[in-house]
C-alpha cells in the first residue's frame, strides 16, 4: 500500500462564540470570543480539522501560506515549515505579559505553525484511522485530567441582546458566590482540582475566596490562583505566605508577579519563609528561548505549554522531556475554546507522559449552542477527557453550527481580543490594564 | 480506511559482522562485532526492522517483551512502553566511561524501547508508504552529513581465517599513515569533516596526527578529536591549546577527559586561556538526567546523541530541542552498524532540525560482504546519506545475508563486546583500561 494524501485546500472559518462576562487582570471578556476553524481537504475527500485563536490576524497569517499548504503531503509539511519555529527575539513590552495570549508577538509563527500542524494531524489520522496521540508517540493514559476554571464574572452568560446565552453561574464578584460557581462546576464536570482566576479584586479578597473554597472543598482537591501578574513581588510574597497552606497541597501560584526576575524574588522570598509551594508560569515564560534563564533563576517550578502557542503537539511533548530533565511539572494553559481545541489538548495530553497537573480549561465557559463539533459538547466525567479509538482528533465538524459561528462573526463589531475596551465599556471608561495593580 | 496494523511476530536475530582491529581507548576491536537484526512483522506480512546492539543480552531483553510486542499496534506500543524511558539512576563507576556503548546499564531499557520504537516505526512506515523522518515531524534535510571516523588500526580488514576481509587501509599507527586513511576515505565517500578516534598514542602522537591532517586537508574540512576520556584535565587543556587553531574551525574536543567536572574544568581552563573549542561528549553526559549539571557547569557545548541509546528517535528529537534552546551544538555518536542502523541515523537526523554537525558513523569499516539490507551497502555521496520516497527507513532485509551474519555470530566465540580482552590476546597479556592514561 502506498498513500498518497495531497490537500487540495485549506479553508479557515473566522467564528464568534459566546462568552460569559468574565474578569481577569487583562480585563473583561467581550461577549463574544473569536476562533478560527481550519480544514485541510485532501484529495480524497478526507477533512483535517482544527482550532486556533481569532479573529483577523491568525486567518490571514494562515491564508498567507496557502500556496505551501494546498497541494502538500501533511506528513511532509510540518517538516518544510518547521523553518517558523525557529526563534523569534522577545521585546519584552509587547509579551504575554502585556497582551492576551494569541497577541505576543513573539510566538506569532508558533501559533500559525501549531494549527497547521494539528490539521495535518487530524487529517492523517482521519486518513489511517488513527487517533493523534497515536501517531505522535502512542498514547501514555486514556483519560486526561482538566481542572475547574473559576473567574469572578459579571452577571450575563455570553452573547448578546437575543442572542444571550443563559447564564448558569450569576454574578460572582464576592468569595462566597465564587465558591458557589466552584461547587456548580464541580457537579456537572467532577472536576478534582480548581484553578482561580485572581487578580481582579483586592488580593485579601482573593486570598478569602481561596481559604473558603479549602473550607469547601478539604485539602483533596489542589487549588491554583492565577492574578496574571497582577501583583507586586510583595504582595505575591504575602498571598503566598497567607496561602501556604491552602495552594500547598498539590496546587500552585501562577504569575504572581510579572517577569522571570520577579518570579524569582517570589520564589526566593517564599523559600527563605519556608514556604516551598511551587511557581506556575504561562506568562513570565511563554517560549523555549525563555526557559534557560527561568531555570538558572528558579523562576518557576511549572510550567503551563499550550500547543497553540508553543509551536504544536510536538513541541509540547519536547517542552516535557525538558521539564521532565530539569524536575519541573509540566501542565497545561487553555484560552476560550470549543471541542477542537479542547480535543487537540487532550491528545497531546494523553501523548506526553511527563504531564504532572490537571490541564486548564475554558470550556465549561462555552455552550451547546455555540460547539462547532458533530454530537455537540464533548464529555468531561470525573474531570477527565477520554481519549477513545477514533480517528485523528475524534470530532468532526458540523457545518451548519460552523456556519452559525461564522454569522456571529460577521456581525461581532471586533476582529481581535481586547479585554480593555470591554472593561471600559462596562465598567469603567477610564480603565486600564497597570502592572502591578496591588 | 481503518488501519488495522497488529505485530503478529517478532523475530531477533543476533549477527557478527566482520570489524577490523581499530583501537581506542577501550582497547582493541575485536574481529567480529555484533549486532541483533530485529523484524516486526504484522498481520498483513509487512515486515518492519530495526538494528540494535549485538550479543545476548540485548537480545534477552527484547525476548522478554515478546509477550507486550505480539498483538501490540505499532502506533501504540511505543506509547505502552514509554514507562521503559523513566530514570535509572546512574552507577557512575558503571557508566559509559568505563564500559562501552551498549553495556552501560544506565540505559539499558532505553536501548531496549529504542529498538522496538524505530521497528515500529518502519512497519508503520512501510505499511502506508511512508519515510519515516515524515512520520516523526517531517524532513528538514534530504541529505544527512557524516563524517569520516578514522582510527589507529593494527593490519588485517576484519573478520578471521578463510573469512577474512580485505584490508583496505593496512596499518595505521602513525600520524602519516592515519593520514593516509582519511585520504582514502575521502577519496571513496566524499566526507566533508573528520572525526578522528584518538586515546591510542601518547598525546603528543596524536596533536601530530591532527596537525597532519590539518595541514593536508586544510581549513576548510572541521577536525574532531576524541580519545574517550583517556586523559588527565591537564593533558586535555595542553591538547586543546596545541590544536586550539586545527580544532578551532568548526571541529570539536570530544570527551577529553571523564566525567562532567572533569569536561567542566578542561572548559574553564580553556576559555581562561582564550581558547574557545568547544567540547563534544557521548561519555560524561549519556542521558537526560546527566544534562542540567552538565549545562550548569558548561562541560560541553555539544551533545551526540545516539537515537539507540538516547530512548530512539523521538527522544533525540526531544534532545535536539532541549540543545537548541540552551545554546548546545547537537551531533551523532556511532557504534559499529550496518545499513539499517545508518538508516535510523539518516531518519532521524532528516527530522530533527538543529543537527548542528556531521554525525558520526562506523560505517566506512563494515563490508558488502556483511550488508544486510537489499541491494547491499547504502551510498554515501559527498559525504551525505540521501532520504529518498521510499517507505519506512528506506531498506528491506536481505534474508540469504541475514542467515550469513547468523551463521558468523553462531562460530562466534563472544557473546558481548570486550575491548580489553582482544587487547591482551593480540598486543598486551597485561593490558588493562587505564583512565586518565596521559
């Protein structure tokens, strides 16, 4: 047998999917995510697929390359554009630290890379029938852990005037009813850990949240509190010291504070306290150029990939293999996503065997109504995603939900992220994002 | 389509293949090395291969598998093992610095999954028609780089008695005639960088030796040197200076001295003199585990892996990855092979991007007379092994060979590679690896 597989096109769907008012340090989430869905068609009819960020600026770095795309053997291509992985030099005011994930500069040919290359992926896999995490290296687990993802939020589920989703949760902008959102969460998707989004109201606020959410739940489940660097090493000193034992059982401090060097005081400081609960970045370090001086500082003791944004699956199963030989762990970033994106993490999950947390998820933020992928919203039981024996990513795209996400598009008024305007629209027309804030 | 690929057999098949008397200082080559020939062949009598360290034990512990392999998915065992790639803690008395590649049991099971992964991946390869550089990220380079690997040599070709192969090279054991060597062999393959096995003669033979070369080649060939280890810190620091402008265009200082402190302190006393040739090793640092205290003490700028040591192919590409993102170069080790081993090593490379020098290969010593694969000995043109269209590593077995190479091991007295004892039995009864020996 000899297979021959070309792709014959490529199409990329900008799509707008609800999302609930959700805060963070970058802001407010506007009511409507974007995302591109690609397909590499290939000659024999057979369909690739897969997710990455959206809007304007991920679609026309794509169809830039159509003309090396279409007409390419998908086993071939990640070779030949392996050359976009190469690095590209950080300026450190226009980082992740300063702009949502899918607006670093620095990454920008890693993220197109990456979703090329999970399209070539699906589409061998689809073509041989066989699930991705088999043909990256074989599968290590059949079940992937997700943690819950709790954000203070506005009221509202997302969407808007008639197109407005329902929202399950109500405001949340207190310890008690974030702790009530958790334990919603918790029911309907067992999550077995929680990862906070923080940095949005006074620190004491969220320590409290933290402190009741252990109350809630006991010292089974790890907690993680995430400010995205809202905080000055000080005040990242003082959470973690006021947190030592809450985020101490299998949890973590994620971006505290901002940059490598204030990572590293964070953690030296905590050390010198006796307080040894481990650093999470995806912010301070968000490339492999990043990791040298992260490590000889201590920076962090975790690391958060994403393959939409480290260069693909293969790149994340490197980016283990080198956690794994300097004794950091290893889990998982997530942005608002649907089934594709949430399928591409869990098989490059279920693909790397040094991954030592639960992955995040946006997911339960996303709805039905809006999941692009055929039988609607994937399962996640007990926290877990299962990884079964379907082909490629194991989801196929249904093209009339497809094409509901694209009308949602064509009306949403933006073509990127921006988490500031929203929060001056809503909240305050003087806003802005200041680092540190406390 | 579904691809339904189950290994049905697994077939080990240990050879000898004729070797001639090279030195090093591990001691003397003996006339036959030896390797395991393994075959994968699936359910639909696709048979993929894979070469790996001779002798028994590594062929007992591919046996004791059977039970995993039979029955197994190709795309998933090297999954369902890859708990055979988690630390073994190292003995460092019982390490590569004393023993030979293929007896350090540091990374026995890792020999062992490398085996097994690359097998797969040449029946899944030769399943639906592909390379297998294209299945493990894609080509980056059709043509792989090596390098000539000359040694000291007493006369005689390999092999014994009425078995004896030609000696192409006769004796070398001096600057001029080790020379000589190279000029032949550039002659016949084309090499564009020498790599030069030294530890043999007194240093200051050896620095003539190179300085020939130099002299006869000129700048524009790379010159390595590697003595395994064989001399004090201060003789290596003296070999460095003496050769810090032969060695210093584009060549290496291949583990001069034993252990990472050891290669540490040669660097620092180099750089402290303004010499900046960078050391290569494949004897201080010979696993993941070993490369954070050898990046944090500088003890080498470049890494040869081996994918047959390293935990396979995948696992060098995880390497690679790591070398490029700490400023380390990344080239190959070899071992005595034959034709399916220098394909592993062209697949590999063909995929791995930051390869940043020739690789080394044995495979000017080994014979036609001895080639297993279809169509006998693989071309090396100027140097470079081409990747073609064809499936899996690109080679079949020649199973009238194959029965030869059996034929060879059963007449073999030895069971395992031993250096020291063909040293005693031909140049000294007394002779014992002594390190540093200079």
């Amino acid at each position: 047998m000899s297979l021959e597989i070309k792709i014959k096109e490529m199409r990329v769907t900008p799509i707008a999917i609800a999302d609930p008012p959700l805060r963070s340090s970058y802001g407010l989430h506007q009511p409507y995510a974007l995302r591109n869905i690609l397909e590499f068609e290939s000659e024999d009819g057979v369909v690739g697929i897969s997710e990455t960020y959206g809007g304007e600026a991920p679609m026309d770095a794509l169809l830039t390359l159509n003309e090396e795309i279409v007409g390419a053997d998908p086993f071939e291509l990640t070779g030949s554009l392996q050359h976009m992985l190469s690095g590209q030099s950080g300026d450190a005011d226009a980082s992740q630290t300063h702009l949502v994930p899918g607006e670093n500069p620095v990454d920008a040919n890693r993220r197109t890379y990456a979703a090329i290359e999970v399209g070539c992926l699906d589409l061998i896999g689809k073509t041989v029938g066989k699930p991705v995490c088999d043909l990256i290296g074989g599968r290590v687990r059949d079940r992937v852990p997700f943690s819950a993802y709790p954000f203070y939020k506005h009221a509202g589920g997302g969407g808007e005037g008639g197109d407005s989703r329902e929202d399950k949760y109500g405001e949340c902008l207190s310890p008690e009813t974030l702790v009530g959102q958790v334990i919603k969460m918790r029911e309907e998707y067992g999550f077995k850990s929680i990862k906070f989004k923080a940095g949005v109201l006074n620190p004491n606020e969220e320590i409290e949240t933290i402190k009741q959410l252990y109350r809630e739940l006991g010292p089974g489940i790890p907690l993680r509190i995430d400010p995205n660097s809202a905080w000055t090493v000080d005040t990242s000193v003082r959470v973690g010291k006021e947190l030592a034992v809450e985020l101490g059982r299998g949890g973590y401090l994620e971006d505290p504070t901002a940059s490598i060097a204030g990572m590293a005081e964070v953690r030296r400081r905590l050390l010198s306290e006796g307080i040894n609960t481990p650093l999470a970045t995806n912010v301070a370090v968000t490339c492999f150029e990043d990791l040298p001086y992260a490590i000889k500082e201590d920076a962090a003791q975790i690391i958060l990939c994403d393959h939409h944004y480290w260069g693909g699956m293969r790149h994340v199963q490197h980016l283990a293999q080198l956690c794994q030989t300097f004794d950091l762990g290893v889990s998982m970033h997530s942005n608002n996503h649907l089934g594709v994106s949430l399928m591409g993490m869990a098989h490059v999950a279920a693909a790397t065997p040094h991954l030592t947390y639960a992955c995040d998820t946006h997911y339960p933020w996303q709805t039905e109504e809006d999941e692009v992928v055929v039988g609607g919203r994937i399962p996640i039981i007990e926290g877990c995603v299962e990884i079964t024996d379907k082909p490629g990513l194991g989801v196929e795209l249904d093209y009339d939900q497809l094409a509901r996400g694209r009308e949602r598009y064509e009306k949403c008024p933006y073509r990127k992220r921006d988490d500031t305007a929203e929060m001056r629209k809503h909240v305050d027309p003087d806003w802005e994002r200041k680092l540190p804030r406390w």
